[in-house]
C-alpha cells in the first residue's frame, strides 16, 4: 500500500462556470460521475483549502485539489542498476515491468520513486517503456538539467536500441520514416499511438546485426524520439518485435487485441547514448549490457 496522491491544478478558461463535479468528470473521463460525486461529498477533493458542494461553480484561477487516498499499486520488479555517475549525470539500468514515471496505477513502483531513495536531486530526462529494459539518464542538477534538454530538442543525443524482430529483413540497413499519432481504441478514453498518416514526423535508422531462424537481431536508432516509436516502426516496415502483442502489420494495433501498450514481454532494450557532457563538453557513450537474448553471436 503506498501513501496516496495529491493532485493539484489550477482552472483554467475551458473550465470556468462548470460546477465541481461537472469539470472532474470532464476533465478525468475515465472516472464516472458518480465515483466523482462520491468522492467530493466523502472530503477528498478541495478547492481553495475547503471541500466544496459537488454543484459549486469554478472560476478562473482557483486551487482544485484531489487527495486520492492510498492504494494498492500493481507488481513491479523494485531494482535498477547504476551505469554511470557523477554530479551532473546518472545512468541506470531499468528493469522490463518497471514503469519509468507515475501513471496508470503506479506511483511509488517506479524507477523515478526508487532512483530518489538514493539520489534524490535525480530526474530522469526520458523514459522508456514499461517493458522495456535498458539505459535511462537523470539529470542531478539544474544546469544539467537545462543543457540537456536542450541537446535533446536539438537531436543531439544519438539513442540506440536492441530489438529482436519477426521474421528476416531483406536489406542489412534501411530507414523507416513513417508519421506517428493517437488513434482511438477499444479502451474507452485512450488513444493509443501508432503510424498514421496525420501524425508527427518520425524517423529511424535499422541496421540487421544477424539472423536467426525465425527471428531477426537489430539496431535501431532513433532519431525523433516518438512514443513506442521503435516498435511502431519495426512493425511498419513489417517486422513486428517478437513477443509483441499490440503493435503488429502497418505500425497499427493489432486487431481484436485486448493487450494495452505496457502488457507482455518485450525483446526490446535501450542500449546506448551517444552525447556531449553537458557540463565539460566531452564525448560520453553509456551503454546497457543487453540481456542475453539481444546479443549477437560472440558478444558476451
């Protein structure tokens, strides 16, 4: 049981003249309206300090705070593995199951909850899906924090991954330059990502490092750095990630699925980073030993 949340935010325009419980409900759809109600008249939810009538309306500017009481967080792997430090800089190891932030039910199962137990002026400056194992960088210090963010806008980290992929590509390296967007789902209220034709410039670079029977070991290096953009593409160039079960032919969800991005195993691990120190300027690689199954023939 963890020791529940806090959520606070200010209302903006869209909300105004909307009571209480109309702007919860709209602005959380995922809840109904009646576990909404629920919650006001039970005093978890405030505004400006008071818990108000679920008819109240809001105006502009005023403290809308949810006291969520604590929960039962889903199983998750509680461990990582230190790759790099200094002051400015930490690499970690996460494990597959390990959520990278708080979201979808986790909120102390995560890596940016265990990484603070031990440094807590660490935050990490990407994330990695929950499946996914491999490196992800913190940043420990605002000017770190500053430096790299803005390398990162500018492209100017090269991230590489390991994945294992249905099938044999023809070509040893190709590119896979296919839009990314939302699209709806079957889950009510989530859009999940995936190649469409109206979404966001996405851009990768494969290059087949060897194949195996059914299966092929790749390298893929991102370069725009879109959600679930690795798996999205691979499928899109029609070779799925093996153990995949919501990504599959064009980049899209598969059909019928009733998996959600985070289920099942992935053979998918962020392995390096490529980059300019922040503070000194001089070249840094960090790397995460691959699992077994995502090195090649003769790596140990």
């Amino acid at each position: 049981m963890n020791v529940g949340y806090e959520y606070r935010e200010r209302i903006g325009a869209p909300g105004v003249g909307m009571s209480v419980l109309s702007y919860l409900s709209w602005r959380y759809p995922h809840t109904t309206r009646q576990i909404w109600e629920e919650r006001i008249l039970e005093g978890h939810v405030l505004l400006d300090g008071f818990p108000p009538e679920p008819h109240l309306r809001v105006t502009a500017g005023q403290l809308l705070i949810w006291r969520r009481p604590p929960w039962e967080e889903p199983y998750a792997p509680l461990s990582f593995a230190i790759l790099y430090r200094d002051e400015h800089l930490l690499g970690v190891l996460k494990p597959s199951g390990l959520p990278t932030l708080p979201g979808g039910g986790y909120l102390e199962h995560t890596l940016l909850a265990l990484v603070r137990q031990k440094f807590p002026d660490a935050s990490p400056v990407h994330r990695i899906g929950r499946p996914t194992t491999g490196l992800v960088l913190c940043v420990r210090t605002a000017q770190a924090a500053n430096l790299v963010s803005c390398a990162w806008a500018r492209r100017e980290i090269r991230k590489f991954y390991r994945a294992l992929v249905r099938g044999h590509p023809w070509q040893e390296r190709f590119s896979v330059d296919v839009p990314i967007g939302r699209i709806a789902h079957r889950v009510p209220f989530f859009k999940a990502h995936a190649a469409a034709a109206d979404g966001r410039h996405a851009l990768s670079h494969v290059r087949v490092l060897e194949h195996r029977q059914d299966t092929s070991l790749v390298e893929v290096e991102i370069v725009t750095g879109r959600p679930h953009q690795a798996r999205i593409h691979l499928a899109a160039a029609g070779h799925p990630l093996a153990g995949d079960l919501f990504y599959g032919a064009g980049g899209a969800p598969i059909s019928g699925t009733r998996a959600l991005p985070g289920d099942g195993g992935l053979f998918l691990h962020a392995h390096r980073l490529i980059l300019n120190h922040p503070l000194s300027g001089e070249p840094l690689e960090l790397e995460a030993p691959p699992p077994r199954e995502l090195r090649a023939t003769g790596e140990r």
